[in-house]
C-alpha cells in the first residue's frame, strides 16, 4: 500500500500555539479523494485505521485521514508540550480538515465521517459545500438535543420493555447495582451482540453472579474518574474539552432511569462546562449533493431515527440499514468502504437495495473483534452454550 504520512504547520491564534497537524494519505491519487473522519473525540487516525487504509487501497481509493488536534501525532506544540484546552473548539477542528485539503490541492473531497466525525462532517459541508462532493454520515450525530432520542430508545429496551431483560435491569437497579455502569455494560453487549448476548449477561448478574464477561465489558465501556488514554489510539483528557464545552456530554440527568447523561459525569469537573454547539444541524440549509447514512439496527448511542431525519432533509440522501450496532467505520468497516465505493462512483442510490449484500460481507477491524471476545468469555462462564 502507498501511504504517506504528511505534516500542514497550524498557525498560533488567540486559542492556542502553533503545532504540526498530522494527516496521512493512501491509495491510488485521485483529484477527488475520500476524507475518513473518526469518532471520539479522542479516537486517533494513523494507528487503529490502518487495515482500513489497506483495504480501501486495494479497493481503489485514495483516502485522506487527518490525526485530530491533541490526538497521537497533533497532540503536542512545537516545543512538545500538549495542546491547550483551549485550542479544542470544533471551528479549529473544521479549518484544520480545510488545510488538509488546501495542502493536498483538492477542491473538493468526498467525506466520510462516523459518529462525532459524522458531525464534523455535515458541519464541514454546511459551512463549505464547495468543498464536498459528497457525504457519508456513520452513526449520525446530529445535535447535543438528541440525547432525548438516546433516552426513549434505552429506556423502551432495556426498561419498560414489558420483558426478562427489562425485569432484570430494573431487579439489578433495586439492588443498588450503579445505574450508569449498568448501563454501560448493556449497552454496549446489545450493540456488540444483540439480545444474544446482552440478556444472559443480565441474567447471570441478576442471579448474583458476574463472571469474566461482565468484568470486561465494563472495562471497555465505562468511563471512571480517571481519562481514558492509549497513546496513539484513543485520547480523551485534551479533546473532551469539545465534547462537554460543545457536545453537551456534561448533560443534567433528568431524573429517570438509566440515563445516558450519567456516562460522563465523573469527568465532568475536568472539562469546562457546556457552552452550546456550534452547529445544530436541523437549522442548517440541507447538503444538497449526494449523501448516505449508514444506521445501525442495534445503535443505541445515535438511535436510527436520527439517520432518518437526517436523510429526510436531504434532497440527494439515502438511507441504508445495517444489522449492526454504533458505528460501522470501528465493527463493520468493509460494508462501510463499499457504501464509499458506490458513492464516489456516484450509485449509492442503488444502495438501500444493497443491504442484505453489506451485512454479509466480513466482520473486521478493531471493534469488530469485541463480540466474538465476548462470547468466548461468556460460554467459558457458562451462560450461552459452547
């Protein structure tokens, strides 16, 4: 695979030093190449996407993926101490894919961006539709408001579903079992595995016993005092300042149960306080060029319906679903390349009748790993069978 890994020199400004924006290209050159954005914030580029960048070159295209300010390689200033907080504002991170691109002289760029990404992406071609052929929403993230949607859909599955998996939530929350690592866990086995393996893990729990699944799960889905960070793969302590000072993730609870506003709360005397998005995308002028959202059917962190609004305001979208859970780019990254695919060939419109064809291709990449992990401890602890 050709791969370059390049630098563009980010000016110092009133929010911070100058420093060395990395950003890496690969494949084949094109004069209208694919821009890759990351969730997060505080996923990182170079290293977690490189079998990414290898597949999408083997399938023809030229991609751009941008090392995020105070991320892995554009973590630090030129004199290698870390970005300020205050360097951390979404309207930085948007010129930042701007100077990319003017670097790399592509006028226009089609842009793939996955959950938090997906938000930088549609804000990038409300402000400057000139440069974006097209877009691809992962996971749509649409407004800090939205969390209103998130509720309704965990609260109607894992609560009031009038089932055993509701029952034994709500057994678990009478015990004193914390509500926020409870959800957590729940969440993330019904998006990794579905009802398959989310209600024996439950189940288990609710019977006194936790076992090794249950262990791990919550070691990859909860969040402590403490900030999460792998270098090079995932950082979270400079770049949380976006999600509680622009995202909302410092949210108030609102009183009921199992809310996603408790996700964050043990960090949130570390960021500054929310201050209001830049960007709600349901008052902005609809991109009008070619679009796709990619839903999950077991997303619970960007519930579907978002996607479908999303793509109802859109004159050239498309809506494609997916038997998967949140974010296609991290568990189901070859059907996600070749909805790219179709959309720079400039058919995705064939793509909702491609479906059933995505689901089946394999399951790779990183995240992708995790439900097969999962299972694996899960029948060791004896609750699905071998």
């Amino acid at each position: 695979m050709s791969e370059q890994v390049l630098t563009v020199r980010r000016r110092a400004g009133a929010n911070g030093p100058a420093f060395d924006l990395t950003f890496v290209r690969s494949g084949p050159r094109t004069a209208t190449p694919v821009l890759v954005i990351p969730g997060g914030p505080g996923l990182a580029s170079l290293v977690p996407y490189r079998g990414l960048r290898r597949w999408a070159a083997q399938g023809g295209l030229d991609l751009l993926m941008v090392e995020h300010r105070g991320v892995g390689r554009s973590r630090h200033d030129l004199a290698g101490r870390d970005l300020p907080l205050t360097a951390m504002r979404i309207d930085l991170v948007l010129d930042d894919l701007v100077a990319v691109l003017d670097h790399e002289r592509v006028d226009r760029a089609f842009v793939v961006g996955s959950s938090y990404g997906s938000y930088l992406a549609a804000a990038l071609a409300a402000r400057r539709p000139d440069r974006v052929a097209g877009l691809l929403l992962d996971s749509a993230l649409r407004s800090p408001a939205d969390i209103e949607i998130e509720r309704r859909a965990l609260r109607g599955l894992f609560w009031d579903g009038g089932d055993r998996l509701s029952a034994d939530i709500r057994t678990l929350a009478r015990r004193g079992v914390d509500e926020r690592t409870l959800l957590d866990v729940a969440r993330a086995a019904y998006e990794l595995g579905g009802r398959a393996l989310v209600e024996p893990l439950v189940r288990r729990r609710a019977e006194g016993r936790s076992g090794l699944a249950w262990r791990v799960a919550s070691a990859y889905a909860t969040r402590d005092a403490s900030i999460a960070r792998i270098p090079g793969v995932y950082e979270f302590d400079l770049v949380g300042a976006i999600g509680f000072r622009e995202l909302g993730y410092g949210a108030p609870a609102d009183g009921g149960p199992l809310d996603p506003a408790l996700t964050y709360a043990p960090l949130a005397d570390r960021f500054p306080a929310f201050e209001g998005a830049p960007d709600d995308f349901s008052a902005l002028p609809a991109f009008d060029g070619p679009l796709v959202a990619l839903a999950g059917d077991r997303d619970l962190r960007t519930p579907p319906v978002i996607a479908e609004r999303v793509v109802a305001s859109s004159p050239g979208g498309v809506l494609v679903r997916l038997h998967n859970g949140h974010s296609a780019l991290d568990t189901h990254p070859i059907a996600l390349l070749n909805a790219v695919r179709r959309l720079v060939a400039g058919r995705h419109h064939r793509l909702p009748a491609e479906q059933d064809a995505l689901d089946r291709l394999p399951l790779r990449g990183w995240s992708a790993r995790l439900p097969a992990v999962l299972g694996a401890l899960a029948r060791i602890d004896g609750i699905l069978p071998d």
